[in-house]
C-alpha cells in the first residue's frame, strides 16, 4: 500500500498573446452591474491551477481547477493537503468525505468545493497509474466505441462571421454547435432581435440535421428569459444553456416547465446534493455539472447514479480528460463538450498550453485510449515562456 505523500499547486497565469476582447461575444450575470470598464472581465480567465497529488513510491496524479485559482490554491495548500497527505489514495471516497466535512461550515459551495475536486481529481488520476488503467475503466469501462463532441465556440459577433466560423467547423463533421448570446435585459427588444438574427444565421450554416445549442451564461433574468424562449421555439435549439443565474432554481424549474424549449445548467453548481436538487425539482433538461467544480469524479459519478435514476442526461461543461472518462464510462453521457483548439481568448483554451495527452476531435468525435493509465495527460513545459507560475 503507498500513501499519498504530498500535494504540490502550482497557479499559471498566462502571459502570452490573447485575442482581443470584442462587445457582447456573450451575456453573462456581469451585465447586470453598471459598466466599469471591460464589461467582459468577469468572463475571462488566464489563469489556471494544477494540483498534484504524489504517492510515496513517486507516482504523481494530475488535477486542476479553472476557478480563482489563485484563492483555491490557497484553500489546499493551508486547509485540504494536509487531511489528504498520510492517506490511501485508494480510500477515495472517505478522502472526499474528510475534505467535505472538515471544511462543511465554509467549503461545501464554491472555492472550497473548487478545491476538492482538484484534490479528487488527482486522486483519480494517481490510482490510475498506480493500478495501470485508464480512469474510465476504474469507473465502469467504455460504453462507447467513441464520443461524439459539440462544437463550442461561435461566440457573438458580426453575423456573416459567426456564419463563416460554422462553415469552418463544419468541415470537421460535427453533430452539434453551440453558440453564445451577445444580448440581454439591458439591450431591449433590439437586443432580442440581435439575438434572433444570429440563431437563424447559425442555423441557416449548420441546418437542421445538426444540433444547436444556446448559451446565455447567466446574462439574463427569468422575465427576459420567459419572452424569449416562445421565439426560439421554432429554431429547435436542443438547449437553452443558463439562462439565468445559478442560485435562481426556482427560476430555472419555472422555464424548463414551460416545455418550450429544455433548459440547461449546472455548471455552477457545487456537490452531491447540489446538483440532486436540481434534479428534484426538475431545474434542467440537461445536467452540465464540470467536475473540476462539482467535488471531482468522486462527487460526478453520484451525480450520474441520480441524474440517470431521474432519466436527465449529463453532459459536462467543458472538454477536457476527467469530462471525457466520465462520458466514456456512463450510458447517460450520450455526449461531450469539446472547446476546439485555440489561440487564448477567455481562458478556456488554456488546458491545451498547460497539459498534453487532451484527445483533439476528429470528424466529429473524440478517443480515449484503453491502455493509457491514468487520465492520461502530462504537464507540458512546452509554452512555460508564456506563463508566470506562481508555487
Ligand atoms: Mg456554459
């Protein structure tokens, strides 16, 4: 038995060139404040944290987390390392239980859940590569023979654009496209017709044999949301993803109930019983938790159990290897996000300049390897001119 010996969180902040920001690329709960500067601020993020979590015998697991990594970096290093270090890392379950309720009073949402996942996720990373298997088949084994992947990107702009960079994605024969609003509230009715314009020049690109997804990462309100959900009706939107902010629940259950059009949401929620009452109350059509917020692969794969017993499927937000052996390994994953490669703009990239080993989409789908163990991504040296690490 080897014990996990320590715990090592490095912040990346990313120095390099970055695509410039341009107005309303996507409502977000933001756009509510009074305009002080960079309205998309608080949309972006260059920085990332990785957290490795290192076994007695020298065999390193990888985890990471994208939110205020600076302040989750924190969290682990003076609060969570030290109940995890001394630990089987093959008694997961009650690790995750140790972090959870030692630090219940203040961690259980947000920064403290944060870090518990990129804690977990480490964990599972590590037990991969102690036992030789790739995570998904520690977690039920493959039940496809690939993973189909969406497109997300097409953020607002410029129609004909949006409309080019389909055309563009399209040749990589994916299935589905996800596009983001650039208008909300505060915009008016000619916001809404901005809004409308570009869903109907996306699908006029795209057709309807694909799907098509739209976001609104929490740029709207309920009243906004209830006007504009009857006109996109008609445009067949597999989802409308957040369309308001996460703690409005009650919001969310009264739009999915209108059967309009199904809701989506879930990235920002934190836990286990977090995401069940999203569930139970029947807040979303579509369960996108991101493991590397939700309390890691531990805390996911009991959210699957439920979300697949209550027959909402999960689909998690953001690419990236501990989404896809999730997806690999459950029935109820019937699909995966995928950011395609790119120059850094809002930050999501950043995984593909941080780590190597991430599969990349081909025709439509992406693979995970039978025999590579672990999560199978390496930190890479290979950009580190363009970041600063912070130990
Ligand atoms: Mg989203």
């Amino acid at each position: 038995m080897t014990k996990i010996k320590s715990v090592r969180t490095r912040v990346w902040t990313w120095k390099g060139p970055t695509v410039p920001p341009t107005g309303n690329f996507c409502t977000n709960a933001s756009d509510a404040l009074r305009i002080e500067g960079d309205a998309m601020a608080s949309f972006r993020f260059h920085q990332w944290l990785t957290c490795e979590v290192e076994a007695e015998d020298g065999t390193i697991g990888i985890g990471n987390a994208a939110l205020a990594p600076t302040v989750v970096k924190q969290a682990i290093d003076e609060w969570y390392a030290p109940l995890v270090i001394g630990e089987d890392p093959f008694d997961y379950a009650y690790i995750w239980e140790k972090m959870y309720r030692r630090s219940h009073a203040w961690g259980r949402k947000g920064i403290g859940m944060t870090a518990i996942s990129a804690v977990d996720i480490a964990i599972w990373d590590l037990m991969g590569k102690l036992v030789g298997k790739p995570v998904f088949k520690l977690l039920g084994g493959r039940t496809k023979d690939k993973i189909p992947v969406y497109y997300s990107k097409l953020y607002a702009g410029p129609i004909e654009s949006m409309q080019r960079e389909a055309e563009e994605a399209m040749k990589n024969g994916y299935k589905g496209y996800k596009s983001r609003f650039g208008f909300g509230p505060k915009d008016g009715m000619p916001g809404m017709r901005e809004n409308l314009k570009r869903v109907e020049a996306v699908r006029e690109v795209i057709g309807y044999d694909n799907d098509l997804m739209l976001e609104c990462y929490m740029g709207w309100n309920l009243d906004y949301a209830k006007r504009m959900l009857p006109k996109l009706e008609k445009y067949e939107p597999r989802w409308v993803e957040e369309p308001v902010i996460a703690d409005d629940v009650e919001g969310y259950a009264e739009l999915n109930a209108m059967g309009s059009v199904p809701i989506s949401g879930g990235e920002h929620e934190f836990s286990v019983i977090g995401c069940a009452e999203l569930i139970r109350r029947k807040a979303v059509s579509v369960l996108q938790y991101d493991t590397n917020r939700v309390g890691g692969i531990t805390a996911a794969q009991k959210i699957n159990a439920i979300a697949e017993a209550a027959q909402i499927p999960v689909i998690p937000h953001a690419g990236q290897a501990h989404n896809y052996h999730l997806t690999m390994s459950n029935v109820n994953c019937p699909i995966a996000e995928y950011f395609p490669v790119h120059d850094v703009e809002v930050g999501n990239e950043l995984f593909y300049y941080i780590f190597e080993g991430d599969p990349e989409a081909v025709d439509g789908f992406l693979q995970l390897d039978d025999d590579k163990p672990g999560l199978g991504i390496t930190i890479t040296d290979k950009h580190l001119s363009n970041f600063e690490i912070t130990e």
